[in-house]
C-alpha cells in the first residue's frame, strides 16, 4: 500500500485551508482541524479526517452556521458557564468557555461548562484533555442521534452518546477514558461498511429488530448499548443531563430536527470539572498520589490504562508524521478542489 507521510503542522495546514475553502470563518475552521488533525495523530480514525466530508455535508445543508461566533455567558457567581455556540460548531464554542470553566472550578471546586446550539461530530477525548490540562478532573458528554435501541428495545431512540471522563496526572500523560455508549461508534460501523466488512456480533440490529453482522443492514436497524441495561441508562443519563437538563434538544429530537444520520448532529453539550484538591481538603492523603497508586496497581496487575494506545500513536505521530493513504491523501485533494 502507498502511503505518505505529513508532519501533524502539514496536515493542520490541508484541514484548515478546506475549511477556510467551504467558507467557514477562522475560529471554526481552526477548532475543526485541530480536533480532526488530533484524531489522525492519535490514530483514532473514526474520528479522524474521515469526518471532514460530512462535517462539509452538515454546511452545505444549512444545518450548521460556518460564520458562527460564538458567545460566552460568565453567569458571575454561579457554578454554571454557558456558552451559545450560535448554531455553528461545538469545537469552537469549547475552546472559549474553558478557560473559564477552570477559573470558575479552581474557585469553586467544581463547575460545569453547558454548551447550547452546537453541531458536533468529534471525539470527546480533545476536550476532557483540556480540561486535564487544567490540572482538574473532567466529565464530558453529549447525545447524539437516535441510533441505538434501549436494552430490550427493537427500535433507535438513544443517541450513540459518546462520555468521557479525565484525571490529571504529574509528569505524564492523564488518565482518560472516551466512548460510545453504543457498543461502537456509528463512524465505526460506517468504516466497516466502505471497507466492505461484516460487523461483529452483538454490535446491532436491523430493521426487523434480528441481530445482524451486516453494516447496511445495521445503518438501517439499530446499534445495541454497550453492556446491556447498563450501558442504556448510562445513554439515558446523558440525554437526561446533556439534553434535557441543559434546556437542549435529545437524540430523537435531533434526529426529527435533521431527518437523517448522514448530517453532523445538532444539540447542546455538558462539561464538568473538579478540583480533586478542593474535594479532598481536610481528609488525609494527596488525591494525586493516591491516584497514582491505584494507577501502579491497575498496570501492575498486567491490565493497561485506557488512552495508552492512543497515546503511543501520539508520540509516535509527534516524532515520524501522520502517515495516510494513497485513498486519504487523494480525499484530501478532492475535498480541497470540491
Ligand atoms: P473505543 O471502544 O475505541 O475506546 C473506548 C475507550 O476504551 C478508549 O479510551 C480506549 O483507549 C479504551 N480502551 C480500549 N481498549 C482498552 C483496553 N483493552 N484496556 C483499557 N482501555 C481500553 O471507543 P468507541 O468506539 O466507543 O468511541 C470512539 C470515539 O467516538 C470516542 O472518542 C467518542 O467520543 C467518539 N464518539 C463521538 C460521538 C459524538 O456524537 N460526538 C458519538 C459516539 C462516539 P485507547 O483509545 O487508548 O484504545
Ligand atoms: O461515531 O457514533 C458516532 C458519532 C455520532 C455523531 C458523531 N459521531
């Protein structure tokens, strides 16, 4: 297979000049090609640059604002920092309320970051990181679309909604986890299509409610939660949260407002963070370096911690390149020329 290499600065550049090319406005442009270039470095290619085509798609529609700026309410005095992302992308309406999400938690303790009017199509882990590096801990979630049946259920009614949750760690990367509430992502599903592959069992039903291995059969039936009832009330909690709670649409109401899957979706967003040093205070022991010890025991009994791959791809991106294919290379230039 012929592959190229590109520095992670080469491929910000070709991500953001498309943007910039469909007529987004710096801010969106910039906090899309961050979070996509961050997907490829980190090989999580599900939510890489194979995302740009409907992120695109979601502009040509109208469903999302490419001029968007959007707008930070302090809400002086209260735990609560909202940020209206005025109908354009969730990426860029973070990147302005975190910086006082962690001012507001520091003084606080804890806080939360409500985004409200966003489109988001990208991985959780960008944002829960930022907040890590805060040196605070990190919840994020947000529903999606209805794709995923209920446990038990025949029909989509949950969004595949995606939670993370962040530790800051001394000296070494945070402890992170990020992940569907769907046994799998839908873009997983999707990749299994275009690559011509069955999905394995378990991952979703079709339209008659049967288990199905069949991508096409899948996109048109329903995905399953992770972990059975479980994993369906942690879905149901984040459209009760990131949906209802924060005045915002929930993940059937996303898929009425859109009518389809095939655009990015439309909704709010719920961040949390906390001072482990503020919940801790007075009790004995530092929260980080017990922290670390239970870190030591989970490696030490031979498990990994979560993010650990993602983070040698990182390093190994940051030192050799993102390498793509002759495929992704070719979507890249057609999408520029588009
Ligand atoms: P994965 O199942 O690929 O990974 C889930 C998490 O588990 C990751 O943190 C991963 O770390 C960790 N992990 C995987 N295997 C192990 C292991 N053996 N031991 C310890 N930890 C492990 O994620 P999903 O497919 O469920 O989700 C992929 C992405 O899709 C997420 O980033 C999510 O935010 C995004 N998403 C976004 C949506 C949206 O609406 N915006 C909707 C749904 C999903 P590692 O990466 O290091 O393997
Ligand atoms: O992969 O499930 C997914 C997804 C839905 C919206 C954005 N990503």
């Amino acid at each position: 297979m012929t592959t190229t290499t590109l520095t992670i600065a080469d491929l910000h550049g070709r991500v953001e000049a498309i943007f910039r090319k469909a007529g987004l406005n710096a801010v969106q442009a910039g906090a899309l090609a961050r979070v996509i270039v961050a997907g490829e470095r980190d090989a999580c290619k599900s939510h890489g640059i194979y995302r740009i085509e409907g992120a695109l798609r979601t502009v040509k529609s109208g469903k999302v604002k490419p001029d968007a700026v959007p707008e930070l309410d302090l809400n002086e005095g209260s735990a609560i920092v909202k940020v209206n992302a005025d109908g354009g992308f969730a990426n860029a309406a973070f990147e302005l309320g975190v910086p006082a999400l962690a001012e507001r938690t520091r003084k606080l303790g804890i806080a939360a970051l409500v985004i409200n009017d966003c489109t988001h199509f990208s991985a959780l882990w960008p944002e829960v990181e930022a907040v890590t590096k805060e040196g605070l801990a990190g919840l994020v979630m947000c529903p999606s679309y209805a794709t995923v049946a209920p446990a038990g259920g025949n029909k989509p009614l949950l969004g595949t909604n995606p939670f993370a949750f962040g530790w800051p760690r001394k000296d070494t990367s945070p402890y992170v986890f990020d992940f569907a509430t769907s046994v799998a992502a839908r873009g997983e599903i999707e990749l299994h299509r275009r690559a011509g592959k069955q999905l394995p069992e378990g991952w979703a039903i079709d339209a008659d409610g049967h288990p199905t291995t069949d991508p096409e059969a899948a996109l048109a039936g329903a995905m399953l939660p992770f972990g059975g009832h479980k994993g369906s009330a942690i879905g149901t909690m984040i459209e009760l949260l990131a949906g209802i709670m924060i005045g915002d649409l929930t993940s059937p109401e996303v898929l009425d407002y859109l009518g389809t899957t095939t655009l990015a979706p439309f909704h709010g967003e719920l961040i949390i963070a906390m001072s482990p040093q503020a919940f801790a205070a007075g009790r004995p022991g530092d929260p980080f370096a017990r922290a670390e010890l239970l870190f030591e025991a989970i490696v030490g009994s031979g498990a990994r911690l979560p993010s650990q791959r993602r983070f040698a791809a990182r390093e190994k991106s940051e030192t050799e390149g993102v390498v793509l294919t002759a495929a992704e290379l070719e979507l890249l230039d057609r999408l520029f020329e588009k």
